[in-house]
C-alpha cells in the first residue's frame, strides 16, 4: 500500500486536482483519513469552533476525525479536565478498525494541518501494519520527508494492533 501523508492545503489541493468530492470517493482505491483540529485555536462570543473537514461526511473508505496534537506528558496532566480534543484509546480502537477495513486499498492518504505529526504518526503505523509489501521504510521516508509522528498517537495505535494478537 502507498502513503501520502500532506498538510491540509496540500490535501485539498490534491483532491481538487483528482476531483474526489463526498458523491465519488467511495469508487476510489484509496483510504482517507482526514484529521482535524478539534478547534480553530480562537475563541468566537467565548465559545471553540470546530474545524470543518474537507469531507462533509463519513464513507466506507473515508475516516474524519477532531483531535489535537499533544504529547502523552500534556495529556496525562490535563486527563481530568475531559478536553474532547484528546486522541484517546477509544479514537485509536476507531481509527484502527476503519484501518483494517480499507486494508485492501492501494493508497493510503492522510492529513492533518501541517502534514507533521498527527498525520506523520498515522502513515507511519500504516506503513507499520501494511506499506511494508510495497515499499521500503527509505521510500516512505522520501515521499513523506516532513513528518514527525506524534509517538502518543503511534503508541496508541499500536497498542490497539497488538490487542489483534
């Protein structure tokens, strides 16, 4: 399986340029897994705003998620404040399932907003589970050079996979 992991502009660039819209991304050989902020950090009449997906909803083969980026030390200190932004092993088990039904794609594409770390820690447990048929870890490296995975995102993740075994 090939991955793409790109920030968001990229992202919707891309899909604009392949004209992939909510009415025919299910025809395409190719996952998507499309990670929001769970805000748009500003603070509107006192209220947080969502940020909107690039997809206006959830199809077989396309994951929208809203999470922050934080590390394990950010989210054990703030746990009992229930921020919904937080990946938790609830959104790792969903992620991970919506993962191994689109095994079977050619493509992986996954964003987030700078294409680093979120995205960066979910191509690289794909490549973990199934890019490793398809390409080398130096080919995945070369076409995602940016990233960084977010290692409580990849932790979790993981620890849903070896629950598999």
């Amino acid at each position: 399986m090939k991955i793409l992991i790109l920030n968001k502009a990229k992202f919707n660039h891309f899909m604009e340029y392949n004209m992939i819209t909510d009415n025919n991304v299910e025809s395409k050989d190719a996952m998507f897994i499309s990670v929001n902020s769970p805000f748009n950090g500003e603070l509107l009449f006192g209220a947080e705003t969502t940020v909107q997906s690039y997809f206006k909803r959830q199809h077989s083969n396309v994951m929208i998620m809203h999470f922050g980026d934080y590390g394990e030390e950010f989210i054990l200190r703030n746990i009992h404040k229930g921020p919904t932004g937080l990946f938790n092993q609830h959104k790792a088990k969903k992620l991970y399932e919506f993962i191994k039904r689109n095994k079977d794609k050619s493509m992986a594409i996954v964003h987030c907003g700078a294409g680093i770390s979120r995205s960066g820690a979910i191509g690289t447990f794909i490549y973990d589970l199934y890019g490793r048929d398809t390409m080398t870890w130096e080919e995945f490296k070369r076409k995602n050079p940016q990233i960084s995975p977010n290692e409580y995102v990849l932790k979790l993740l993981h620890n849903e996979a070896n629950k598999d075994k």
